[in-house]
C-alpha cells in the first residue's frame, strides 16, 4: 500500500511539475539600432501563435510563451521584421530593429532648392533657379550602386554632380520631403474577460486611399503611416440598404472565416446613412477657403484646386450661395456671397487665381468663418471648405489656436471640411486634425475624377449631414470570444465612458455615406494558446453569462443634426462559421481592401496574406463596378505587388 502511495505521489509531483513548465515568462526591450531610442508598440509574438503582446513606450515588454525553444517575430511600423530563435531555458531577450529605407527609383525626377549662402549670389530666393535632377538607369547596377559615390555627399556638402555636365558643376541638394503624417500605432488584440467593450467613432473620410494611390501611381509605395486602413476599407461603395424607419442610420453585422488567419474569425459591422433627394435638402452656404501661396505653385495644386471647385460650382442651386476667400501673405475675399444662379461670375473668379507668396492660412480661416457666420441661418447648411496642401507657415499656426476656433464655430453650428491636393508638401496629419474638429471630411484630390466623385456623384454626402456625432460600442461575448482587435480606426478610439457622453464629438455621417469596420477575433477555446497579457485579479472573478447564441452586442448613439442629446440603437450579431468565399460580396470586397492595407504597412496582423490573395478575393468580389473603382483597387494591388518585390 505504501509503495502505491509513493507512486502516486511521485505522479502528482511530476504533473505539476510539468505544469508549471508549460509556460514561462520572457522580459526584454526594443530599440532602433542606429539611435539607440527605444520602439513602443512593437509586436512581439512566438512566430506562427497567438502569443503576443506589444512594448510600452518604453520599447519594454513581458510575454508568456509555451515551454521549449521557440522562435520570437518583432514587428513594428517601419522598421524591418525581425525573427529571433531562443532557447528552452532563455527568458530575456533585447532586440535591435533596422529601420525601413525607402527605395530610389531610376527615372525618378527630384526638386533641388538653394541653401540660403547660394541665393545671396542670385539677390533673392525668386531669381534663385529650381533644379530637377533625374535619378540616372546604370545597367547591371541598382540605382543605390548607380548613385554611390555621386549622391553620397548630398548629405554631407549639400551638394551633387550629374553625369551629363562637368565634374566641376554642383547642383544644391534636394529639397527634403516635408510630407507629414501623425504615427500610427496598430490596434492589438485585447481579452474580452478583461476588456469587453471597444468604443470608437465612425469615420467616413477617405484620404488615405487616393493618397495611397497617388503614391502607387508614381511608382513609390506610400509610407506606412499614410496608410489608415479604414479609410481605404471606406473608400468603397458598398450596396447596404437605406434605413427605412424613423433612425437616420441603419446597422448590419455578420461574421466569417479570417481569410489571411484562418485559426481567427472576421466580423463585419456596417452601417448606412438615409438617403435624400438633392431638391428636398437644405439651402446651403459654402465659403471656398483657397490657399494660393506659392507651394501651391504646381500642376497639381492650384490648377487641380480651381478645377475641382469649378465642378462643385455647378452642383449649386438658386438658394444656394458661396463666397470665395483666398490666403497667401496675406488673406482677402475675391468673390463675396454669390447666389448659385450667377455660375459665371463664379467660375471667372476662379479662374482669375494666381499662386504666390507665403502661406497665412490661420488668417484665411479667420476671414472665412466672419463671412460664414454672416451668412448662416437657423435652418441653413453652412460649411468652410478648405484646400491647401496644409503649409500653415505664416500667421495663426498653433495648432491648439487653431483647433481652438474651429471647436468655436463647429458649437455655432459651421462645419470645416479640408481637401488636401499636391505633394512633397502635404501636411495630412494638420488637415485630418482639423477636418476632424470642424465636423467634416478630410478628402485627398490627387486627380480630376476624385474631384468630380467628391463634388458631384457624391454631393449630398460630401455637404449634408444627416447624422451627428455618431459613435461605436461593441461588447464581446467570451464564450464566443477569446480576444479582439479592431482593423483600424487608431486615431479614432474613445474612452468607454465617452459612448454616453453626449458632449464628446465623433464622426458624421452625410446623406447615403456608408462605413464598415471590420473586427479579428480570436475564438473561445482555442486550446494551448490563451490570451493572458493581464494576470488574474486577486478580489474579484467576472461571472461569463451562459449566452450561446450572441458573439457581440452593437450600440450606436447618434444625434439629429439640430439635436444635442443623442439617441440610441442596439443590434446583435448570431454566431456563424461561414467561409469568406460564402460571405456576401462587399463583405469579401472590405476583407481584400484591409488585407492590402495591412500588406502596405508591413502589419504584425497580417497573418498569411499575399498580394495574389487579395487580387484573387478583390477579383471575386467586383460585382455591377459601374465607376471602375474595383477595378482600378486590383491594377493598385499589383502595382504595389511589384514595387514590394524590389
């Protein structure tokens, strides 16, 4: 009996000794190798799992990881992936991430501006010549080879030399890049036991898409935090129906497979504004805020702007009026409020613009919200619209001060919408900061169709809301749900306790806008990969309600455009194992365009997805297509397929 005993005792200790081996716990850090600085929200994970977690802003992190050697992947934005094998036994680990170095392609023509010391021998900047120097082709060479020894010293000397002068002859180095975009950190997943709500507000802007395909198109691939993944998932016209009760929104969900981790689940939330008759809207009045100083100097600046404003002046009806406001070195009024009868002096007003001088953009919106106020009425639509490549160099260019005022007339009731155009030179993070305040859309024009889609096929849209302040709550059942992360929408997350909070502002939405956001989700009962970033609480233990049938419940609060206190919708999502290949259409459709997105990003979260996957979903799902934007979507997909092999 004794010995009995002694065996089953030694099986005991045996088993938890097993146990306690089954995981361990791995600390370490993440820094950029050249500067030392440490990289926050890099995302650790073991290679092929659900193990993972991302570094503070410290570059610190903690990971709980299965017992054996296994092999650590490093992601982070724009640095290139790193994959570290470590030991059984090993429990540290501190990695250094190269930086990404954007490709330099041959043909590739580049801008030179003179240093100061140089334009004192031409007298002043404007008799000062502008060079372009065109990167050379070397066969048998890339274009980093061929430009070695000649590009080298721009760095250093401020100076190069071409091939096709004499050796003696400098040109003044390029004129850096100054395009600016606010740093995106990518959502993680979090446990639905420890985080059962995401609150975040819709988003109908689409910048990031025509940005994204300006660079494609001239044979770059855009920088990773140009690319915001719902606003290209939003750039689409889906086919949702209109609601048709008394709500100015309507809610639809539905789930499937996760194409590019199939271990994983996708869901789908979207949602559809009401759609109303042009004649039925109200009269509305527009002030043109133009900026027309000199960096918009370029075929497709200021020409662009004029010809897209031209557009948007024929859309105009008799009760319509507009006022023209332009700002340089200074900021003055070239058209006063003009009815939408007199086309004509409209359109010659905008012809007459002429670009030069610095950039007062601060005192231009000052100027337009005087005349917007003048001219808004109780039962009006009055909106600023604003186009600029974003350079706020001159006058009132904080941007709290700025913020400030665009807060201020939002409360009178004035919306700020802000077209970006051009490059080099936009500043996308100022225009999507103050598109957002002004409770309107952030649009890029990198062409003469987006103008025309932004002003004419999508009118009502882009000048009418119908729905304010709308705003996103999911909860998440655990017995459904392990873990979720929201695709997108970084910079537009909310405090839980902002979703009842009916003076924090969020997106709207215009006559007949759709918006999708797309949820990843790890499933319930996944064995061997638990997600475990929080350790269990000590003084309290949730108690799971035993719903089998429910993934996620959907809140939405909106208000009525004249309204302050917002109004409440509810819907709720049954569980479904559908593949995405019998998902509806735009639902395959938003999975190839977040896929694409992710793939640009270099995404942690990208999982198994490739650039053939998403032509081959994009390819199944482009339906009626009756303005060819799917279809231009997959000629993007293989452009950037391309330039990512190089």
């Amino acid at each position: 009996m004794k010995k009995y005993l002694a065996l089953l005792l030694f099986s005991c200790l045996m088993a938890f000794t097993a146990g306690a081996q089954q995981q361990r716990t791995i600390t370490g850090s993440v820094t950029d190798s050249a500067a030392a600085a440490p990289i926050a929200n890099a995302v650790v994970r073991v290679k092929g799992t659900d193990f993972l977690t991302a570094t503070d802003a410290k570059g610190a992190f903690s990971l709980k990881v299965p017992a054996g050697a296994l092999t650590i992947e490093i992601t982070a934005t724009n640095y290139k992936q790193a994959n570290i094998k470590i030991s059984a036994t090993q429990t540290t680990l501190q990695v250094k991430l190269n930086r990404l170095q954007q490709l330099i392609k041959a043909g590739q023509k580049n801008r030179y501006i003179m240093d100061d010391s140089q334009v004192a021998l031409y007298g002043n900047r404007a008799a000062a010549p502008v060079v372009e120097y065109t990167v050379p082709a070397v066969q048998g060479k890339s274009t980093q080879q061929a430009l070695a020894g000649r590009v080298a010293g721009v760095i250093t000397n401020g100076y190069i030399t071409t091939d096709n002068i004499s050796a003696n002859t400098y040109y003044p180095a390029p004129a850096a890049n100054t395009e600016d975009y606010s740093p995106i950190n990518e959502n993680t997943f979090h446990a639905a036991t420890e985080q059962p709500l995401s609150t975040f507000s819709i988003d109908v802007d689409r910048a990031a898409y025509s940005n994204m395909r300006r660079f494609l198109n001239n044979g770059e691939l855009p920088p990773p935090d140009a690319v915001r993944v719902e606003e290209m998932i939003n750039y689409f016209d889906y086919r949702y129906q209109a609601p048709t009760g008394k709500d100015p929104v309507a809610i639809y969900t539905d789930m499937a497979i996760c194409p590019w981790n199939t271990g994983h689940q996708l869901i789908r939330i979207a949602l559809k504004s009401k759609q109303v008759d042009t004649k039925d809207l109200p009269a509305t009045n527009l002030v043109f805020l133009l900026d027309v100083s000199g960096s918009m100097d370029e075929e497709n600046k200021l020409p662009l702007v004029k010809r897209a404003f031209k557009v948007l002046a024929e859309q105009l009806r008799p009760q319509d009026k507009v006022a023209i406001v332009v700002y340089a070195g200074a900021a003055g009024v070239v058209l006063p409020a003009t009815s939408g009868d007199y086309k004509k002096k409209i359109l010659s007003a905008l012809e007459r613009l002429q670009a030069g001088g610095a950039t007062a953009g601060g005192e231009g919106i000052k100027m337009a919200y005087h005349i917007a106020e003048e001219l808004h009425s109780k039962n009006s639509n009055t909106r600023v619209i604003l186009a600029t490549d974003g350079d706020f160099n001159v006058g009132v260019s904080s941007e709290s001060e700025l913020t400030r005022l665009i807060e201020s007339e939002r409360q009178k009731g004035i919306s700020l919408s802000v077209l970006g155009f051009g490059m080099g030179n936009l500043k996308d993070n100022t225009l999507e900061l103050l598109a957002d305040k002004g409770n309107g859309n952030y649009a890029y024009i990198d062409n003469f169709e987006e103008a025309r889609r932004t002003f004419v096929t999508e009118f009502g849209g882009t000048l009418f809301t119908v729905a304010k302040d709308v705003k996103l709550q999911v909860e998440f059942n655990p017995q459904f749900v392990q873990a979720y992360r929201l695709v997108g929408y970084e910079n537009r997350m909310l405090q839980n306790e902002d979703f009842n909070n009916d003076k924090k502002d969020a997106g709207d939405m215009g006559v007949g806008h759709t918006v999708t956001a797309l949820y990843e989700i790890i499933p319930s009962g996944k064995k061997g990969e638990t997600v475990n970033w929080v350790d269990p609480l000590k003084y309290q233990q949730g108690k799971i309600l035993n719903n089998q049938t429910e993934v996620l419940r959907v809140k939405l609060r909106y208000k009525q455009p004249s309204a302050d206190e917002s109004q409440l919708m509810e819907k709720v999502l049954p569980y479904n194992n559908q593949t995405i290949t019998a998902a509806p259409e735009d639902f395959r459709m938003a999975t190839a365009v977040a896929a694409f997105g992710q793939l640009l990003r270099h995404s942690a979260f990208k999982g198994t997805a490739t650039y053939e996957q998403v032509l081959s979903w994009a390819g199944n799902a482009r339906g009626e297509d009756n303005e060819g934007y799917r279809a231009e979507f997959i000629q993007l997909v293989k452009k950037a397929r391309l330039l990512d092999k190089e």
